[in-house]
C-alpha cells in the first residue's frame, strides 16, 4: 500500500463511521421507523456531535430537532412527568441525569440556535424546554449566595425564560408550562421580578377559563407574602383581573336563570352536608376560580354574586377590594395563628367606612381560617395560640353584629356563622362569647318556634347544625351532663325526630376531635331513647382509627357493631389490628386480648372478613394465641373457614400450629389439622409429623397414640421406639439419656426419609458424635454427593457444636475431620462448609482478634463472596499482609454462592464478632455491605418474578 493510500484509509473509515452515526440519529428521531433499540443520553450527544464536525446536521428536519430538544430538557430537569410537550421517544431513553453532576442545558441550546440558523420556526414544544432549561438555571442561582455578576446572569436567564413565556402562554393551559415560570419569579423575593410577576398572573387570571390550583397556590402566595410591598398598578391589576372572571360568571348566571335550566349533577342538595362557613368561603372561591361553565348551582348564589359585586366592585376603594383577596389567600393557605390574626384584624383605613358587605366578607372567610387552622392542630394539647384566638372571635363577632342589625344575611348563612362562633369559642373555653351568641340567636329569632315555622317551606338542617354546635359547646365548657343536654334541646324543640338529628350531628362533629364526649353523648342518646344516625357510628368508626385507646375502639366495636356498616368495622379491625403490638406492656393487655377475640368472634361468626384484611387478621390471631387465648383463635379460625374455606394462607396454618405446639397445646393443634386437612392435604401432612413428633417428644402420648395409623413408616418407627422404651418427656431427663437407641433406630432408618436430618441432629446434640461418625460411614457409599454433603455438613457442625474441645483443639479436629471424610468417602465441601469452619475461627477470640478478622473477611471478598459497593481490587478493609489468617489454605471457596444459605448468615457473624471485639466500624461497615447485597437480592426476585408472570 502507498503512503497516500495509507494516509487516507482512516479518514475514509471514520467518513463511514459518521455517515452510520447520522443514519442511527435519524433513524431513531423518525418516528414510526422501525427502530425499537434503547439509547442512553450520552449515545444520542455522541452521534449529533459525530454529525455535527462532519456537517451533516443539515439533514435533520424540524420535527427532529424539536424530538431531540424535547428529550434533552427532560433530562435537564430531572423528570419524566407527562405533558402535552413530552416526547413520545423519551421512553426509549435510558437512565436520569443527576442534575447536581451533569446537565444537558448547553446541548438543548446549541439544539435550538441550529434550528434558527436553519432557517426554521421554534414550536410551541421548543420554546417550552428553552424556558425550563432557563428556569433550571435561574432557580440554581436563587438558592445561592449571588454576587453581582450572579444578578446579571439571573436577569438575562429570567428575561429569556420570560420570552418564551409569552411567545406560548396564550397555547396552553397546563399548569406545568405556567407553575414553574410563576413559581421561580416568586422565589427571587425581588421586587422587580415580583411586579412582573403580578402582571404575568394577571393575564393568566383573565384568560385562564379554568385556574389550576398549582397555579391558585402560587396567586395566594404572592398575596400574602409581597402584598404590601406590591405597587398599586399591580394590585389594581390582579384584582381588575379577579373582577373581570366575576362579570363572566355574572353573565352565565343570567343566562341560567333565564333559560330554567334543571338542576344538575353539580346541584347543591342541602341534605348532603350541613351549610357551614367552611363550605360558604369554598363556594364564594369556587365562583371566583372554578371553570365558567361548570359552577354548581345553590338556592342563595344571587346573594353570593351581590355580595361578591359590592366586595369587588371597581367603584369600591382598592383597599376594601385588596382585603377581600387577602381573605380568600388566608383561608386557602393558611399557616400560622400570629400571622392569620394579623392579617385578619387588620382593616387599615377602613375601620370605619367599611360596607356590611366587606364585614359580612371579613367574618365568614375569618372564621373559615380559623376553623381551618383549628383542625389542622387539633391533634396539639394544650392548644396553640388559645389568647391569640380568642381575641380574633371578639373581634370577628363584634363585625358580625354590624352585619346582623343591617339584616341583609339570608338566614341559613346566618346560622351557619353562628355555629362557628359556638364551636371556636367553645373550643377556646370562651364562655361569655357563647352566651353573647345565645343572646344574638334569640335576638335575631334563629331559635324557637317562629323559625321553625320559617323553615317549612323547605328542607334545610342550618337550625339543625347550629343547635347541635351550641350543644356541643356546653359539653366541652361543663362537660357530659345528660339532663343538660336533655333540657336543652328540649327547650329548643319538642320534636324528637328533630332532637335526634341534633344529638346525631353532635356526635359526628365531637368525633373528630373529642372521642370521650362524642362517646358520652352516644350514651346519653341510648339512655333517653333516641337513634342516633347510622352515619354517625361510621364517623366514630373511623375516628377511632386516628385516636382513642384501643380498649375504647374494641368496646364501641363489640358494642354497636350491628349499627355500623360492614365497611366501617372492617376499616377499624384493620386498624386495631395494626395498633394491637403498641399494647403489649401495658397491665390491660389481657384484658384487651380477651375483648378483641370476643369482637372478632362476633363480627365474624356467619360471614367472613374481607380479603385485604387476611393478613392483619392473621397476625391478629397469632399474637392471641400466643398469649393464652388458643381455643378461642382455633374456634375463631373454624367459624372464618366454614363460611370462606380457603380464606387463611397455609403458611398462617403452619405458623399457628407451630404456636400451638410451642405452648403445649396439642388438642387445640388437632382441631386445625382437621380443618387443614380437608383444605390443603399436603400441608396437612406435613403437620401431622409435626405435631405427632412434638407431641411424643413432650410426653403427650395420647395424642400421638391417635395419629399412628395416619403416619409414615419412619415417624411411626419412631414413636414405637420411644413407648418401647417408655420414655417420658423429654423436659423431664437429660437428652443424652434419651439417645442411648436412637443410633440402632437410625440404622434400620433410611437416609431419605423427612425425618432423618431431625433425628440425625438429635444424636449430635446429645454427645453421640461416634455413633454419629459410624452412621455417617455406613451412609456415605450409597448417597448421592449433594446428600453427601448435607450429611457431611450436618456432621461437621453438630462436632462445631460441642461443649469441648474448644478453639485450637476444635479447629484442628474440624480441618482433620473434613480430610477424612474428603479423602474416605468422596465428601465435597461447599460454601455451608466454609460457614461452619469460620464460625469455630470467629468463635477463638484469642487468636482471631479484629485485624485478623478484616484479613479473614478480605480473603473472602476475593474468593468471590459478594463486595457490596466494594471489589476484589478495592477490599472492604486495609489489612497487612503479615496479618493473613491461619489455616487459608484449608478453606475451598469454589462453589456457588447463595445469598439465603450462605452469604446472609456468614455476614451477620461477621457484625457480631465485631461487635462483641468492639470494632464498631468494621461492624457497621459489613453491615452496609450485607444492606447493598440484600438489596441487590430483592431486584432481582422481583425481574425474575416479571419475567414468570410475562412468560406466563
């Protein structure tokens, strides 16, 4: 070949290399083409970079290149969330980018400069990934400390997002083109990025048909956090906005109106839930921010819509109209007592020029908040901010009196401000706001038969709900008194059905918070006479499950079980269940055993629990039965199963009867095998060798006498031997005295047979280690290797196992013994081997110290045992050289490894020896080794677990 020939022979090979590269890239970015294979990031860059120093960049269209931006900002923003600008060919990217390490912002702009230099138009898609690459810049720079030249990079990355923005905010609705351009303007805590904020959230307010609630919460931050500090032209503009969604829904609701339009789906039914401040500050928002065309309609919407015209109105001062949307940010996003209170009872200059309308506004939104904060720590003794509360309701009810003598409120909003100030001030134990209340309600006749008589017309519960708040706030000033209840709501009414809606609405409200009096009025209610709502009991149910004792919740469940629904006693057994391990050290706790299998007993003596409860009812059972309560589980379990027969698992049966056993109680043990055994005959079994052979080992030897003509040959030989023998329990004399025949038994015994390991076990742990030798000898020629093995294994540790010879003397023995039986009988040694050999190392303490220990736990490591994050290169310790542990050579490390049988167990001698040595590193560090490895296990059941269920 020539020098020139030469020459060019790689530049020819590397143009067919890149012709490949730019084939590949479109190959992959033409949808529709075929090509189904998964890329990484960095193979994508490396074939556009290829393309791109060989000028082939050209043959890229539009589509692809917007595919490739699309991809990369993805990726530069670390989400893989769904969007109408996601890339259909983003799952066949594999692998995140860790944003702190790498980002793909430089490639998506380079993507896009060639586009424009292309002489093609940026989409919609395209500027989209341009704003949330700035963004992802600007946001990187806000949370650091900025200098001045951080200032002046974060005003271009925000000028260029913003300029994106606006090129597509008019296109698209979803939040996450508008959320994360508000949402990095808010967080700069500049004023000049906050104007452009409130300008930016104006438009979207006038546009929007529909704001998101993402969006919502970013508005109500603005509000509350720059609101002050805000011009007036911006504030001006957020509340035009406001008013201009408000005109609309004006226009709708004429339009409904005049058209007669039949209620629907959206109706509000007064029956559904009572009318609350709650409910009134969500629909006075709703009309504000919901979709135009999907508001619900309710009998008082033209009262809200007048008094939304006279809060907002243009003609009205700014300062009224801004004090209103503070209000309603207040209520959405409240956070804390000091900085609600403030707010709420700040009027500025309006103290006295204040409309009925904006104190009515002020009162309901103010009251809404506090409930709302109250809920949110209701769980919190003794109670936040009690002062700070108490003179918010003062202050709030000395604005409702304004409202109350202009008479301009319908009366059912009227009743439900007044059962909020029942309940806060109750809560706050404001007695006198509570008497001034009763006072205002008997002024303004909401009680008494005139409202009674007011109320006919239709269906509503407002007098209903306020009563019961006034009940429920007398028992929490005076506490359960049931001739105070009594007379009180018979002073009000003499209709029972009436009062027993009362006493029913008291109890689902004292539910939530106060178990104890929701439970005395419960008792009151069943005293007088009275049926309280099955609605009621459900609320109970389900409040017992956050809180309340768990001795109350099985009381309440025993007794009223036949007026809750099934789903309510379903949902507190699962929760009982769950909590019944909280209890166990308390003096109560058989007590509380003995309720709980009574409950169960009668929840579920003719229809069985639901299935997503099996296995906490499993549990359930099992820790009764392990304190005492074993006939009633078995009676328990027998009931379940005759109504549902394979309700229990089979591995819930062996676990109970390995409980029954483990407590001695063998008839109870017999009654499951009979229900096992017509469900799932092979675990029954398996069970009836179980219990014979403990049975017989405890001395029980009339219940094993009945299992004889059901037992194979081998446990029947062996519970022959013992009656021959006569031998008591085995709690009774020495195990070494009842292993003088078991080596002549084990000798007519077949290897094979289920019981041999057990028995073969049993004579090692009495001494017999000859007898167990020659067994071992007269097996060894007619096993197979694998069970040559486990013999050998079982052997080598019953001798591991004995009182003496300790340390060197037992390691030797155990090396010398492995020769032998290698060398006689074909014995192969593996992992389980290495096991037992480095448990008797571990266990000389005087020789293997610590560093020996690393130096044992490296060599390991290199013979192929799992590194975790670690390598045959980069070992787990830095042990000498000199420190190499005694008798290396003698270990095999050639066999497969299993995580379950060898790796697991060997790791976790390894902590303790550490432990016990007082390595605490060494000990911490193979345990997060052993945490990797387990995890890594658990990977990989689950893809094999995918993989049987694809095939399958």
């Amino acid at each position: 070949m020539s020098l020139r020939a030469y020459r060019a022979a790689p530049l020819l090979s590397s143009t067919r290399v890149d012709t490949v590269a730019i084939d590949a890239l479109r190959s992959f970015l033409l949808q529709g083409s075929g090509d189904i294979r998964i890329y990484t990031a960095n193979k994508l860059r490396r074939l556009y970079r290829s393309a791109e120093w060989r000028g082939q960049l050209g043959r890229l269209d539009s589509s692809m290149l917007s595919t490739l931006i699309s991809i990369f900002g993805s990726l530069c923003i670390g989400t893989r969330e769904t969007c109408a600008y996601d890339s259909p060919l983003l799952s066949r990217v594999q692998g995140e980018v860790d944003v702190g390490r790498r980002s793909y912002s430089s490639f998506v702009v380079n993507a896009a400069s060639l586009k424009m230099q292309l002489g093609m138009v940026l989409t919609d898609s395209d500027r989209f990934w341009l704003m949330r690459v700035a963004l992802a810049g600007a946001e990187a720079l806000i949370s650091s400390s900025c200098d001045q030249a951080s200032q002046k990079q974060l005003a271009v990355l925000i000028n260029r997002a913003r300029n994106h923005y606006c090129a597509i905010r008019s296109h698209s609705f979803h939040p996450r083109v508008h959320v994360p351009y508000l949402q990095a303007l808010l967080n700069t805590d500049d004023l000049r990025y906050v104007e452009i904020l409130a300008k930016d959230m104006s438009y979207v307010l006038r546009t929007h048909r529909y704001c998101h609630p993402e969006t919502l919460q970013v508005f109500y931050q603005l509000i509350l956090k720059h609101g002050t500090t805000l011009s007036r032209r911006s504030r001006e503009a957020l509340v035009s906005s406001v008013w201009i969604r408000l005109q609309e829904a004006h226009r709708e609701n004429l339009q409904s109106e005049s058209s007669d339009a039949t209620p629907g789906i959206d109706t509000y039914r007064p029956d559904h839930h009572p009318l609350d401040v709650s409910w009134v500050a969500r629909y006075v928002s709703a009309l504000l921010f919901q979709l135009l065309d999907c508001r619900s309609q309710h009998r008082h919407r033209s009262w809200f819509m007048e008094e939304l015209f006279a809060v907002l109105s243009p003609s009205q001062e700014l300062s009224q109209r801004w004090m209103a949307m503070t209000l309603v940010a207040l209520f959405q996003s409240c956070s804390s007592i000091a900085i609600t209170g403030s707010a709420l009872l700040d009027d500025g200059p309006l103290e006295q020029l204040q409309s009925p309308a904006a104190a009515c506004w002020q009162v309901i939104f103010g009251l809404a908040t506090v409930e709302k904060l109250l809920k949110a720590s209701a769980m919190s003794r003794p109670l936040p901010g009690r002062d700070s509360i108490r003179d918010i309701l003062r202050a709030l009810y000395g604005k409702w009196l304004q409202v109350a003598n202009a008479l301009t409120v319908p009366r059912d909003i009227a009743c439900a401000v007044m059962a909020s100030f029942f309940k806060l001030a109750s809560i706050v134990h404001d007695s006198s706001l509570v008497e001034g209340c009763l006072a205002l309600c008997d002024l303004g006749m909401l009680w008494g038969p005139s409202s009674f008589n007011n109320l006919a017309n239709h269906s509503d519960h407002s007098n209903t709900f306020m009563s019961a708040q006034y009940v429920a706030a007398l028992l929490r000033l005076h506490g359960p008194n049931t001739e105070m209840v009594l007379r009180t709501i018979d002073a009000i009414s003499k209709d029972v059905q009436w009062q027993c809606g009362v006493l029913s609405t008291v109890v689902r409200e004292l539910a939530l918070t106060e178990l104890e009096l929701a439970m005395a009025v419960l008792d009151i209610a069943k005293k007088a006479g009275m049926a309280i709502d099955p609605g009621s009991f459900d609320a109970l149910a389900v409040s017992f499950t956050r809180g309340g004792t768990l001795e109350q919740a099985l009381r309440f469940l025993k007794d009223w079980k036949s007026q809750l629904s099934r789903e309510s006693r379903d949902i507190l057994m699962g929760a009982i269940a769950l909590h019944i391990h909280d209890v166990k050290q308390d003096r109560s706790f058989p007590k509380i055993l003995a309720l709980v299998v009574d409950v169960i007993a009668g929840l579920y003596d003719s229809q069985s629990p639901p299935t997503h409860l099996r296995k906490r009812l499993e549990g359930l059972l099992l820790i009764c039965c392990q304190h005492g309560r074993a006939s009633e589980v078995v009676s328990v379990v027998c009931d379940i199963t005759r109504n549902t027969p394979k309700y229990f698992l089979p591995t819930f049966f062996h676990g109970l009867c390995s409980t029954l056993l483990r407590h001695r109680q063998f008839k109870s043990a017999v009654k499951v095998l009979a229900v096992v055994k017509s469900l799932y005959p092979t675990i029954a079994r398996q069970l009836l060798h179980m219990v014979a052979n403990t049975a017989t080992r405890a001395g029980a030897t009339r219940v094993a006498e009945g299992f004889h003509g059901q037992l194979n040959r081998s446990t029947s030989l062996y519970l022959r031997y013992r009656a021959h023998f006569r031998l008591p329990s085995e709690r009774r004399i020495p195990r070494n005295l009842l292993s003088l025949k078991l080596s002549s038994f084990l000798c007519n015994l077949s290897h094979k047979d289920p019981t041999f390991d057990y028995l073969f076990g049993e004579l090692l742990k009495s001494g017999r280690v000859g007898a167990a030798k020659r067994i071992f000898a007269r097996i060894a020629p007619i096993a197979s290797p694998s069970r040559r093995t486990d013999l050998g294994n079982l052997l080598l540790h019953g001798i591991s196992t004995q009182p003496t010879p300790r340390n060197r003397r037992r390691l030797r023995k155990l090396l010398s013994l492995i020769e032998d039986l290698t060398g006689q009988y074909g014995f192969q040694p593996d992992r389980v081997t290495v096991n037992i050999i480095i448990k008797a190392m571990i266990s000389w303490r005087a020789m293997f110290d610590n560093v020996r220990l690393r130096a044992l736990f490296n060599h390991l490591i290199r013979g192929g045992y799992p590194p975790g994050d670690y390598s045959s290169r980069t070992l787990p310790f830095e042990s000498p050289s000199a420190g190499r542990p005694l008798v290396m050579e003698k270990i095999g490390l050639s066999s497969h490894v299993d995580f379950e049988r060898h790796v697991r167990p060997l790791y976790r001698m390894f902590v303790k020896a550490f432990y016990v040595r007082g390595d605490v590193e060494a000990a911490r560090r193979v345990a997060e080794i052993l945490s990797v490895e387990e995890g890594r296990y658990k990977c990989v059941n689950a893809r094999e677990r995918e993989h049987d269920l694809d095939e399958s």
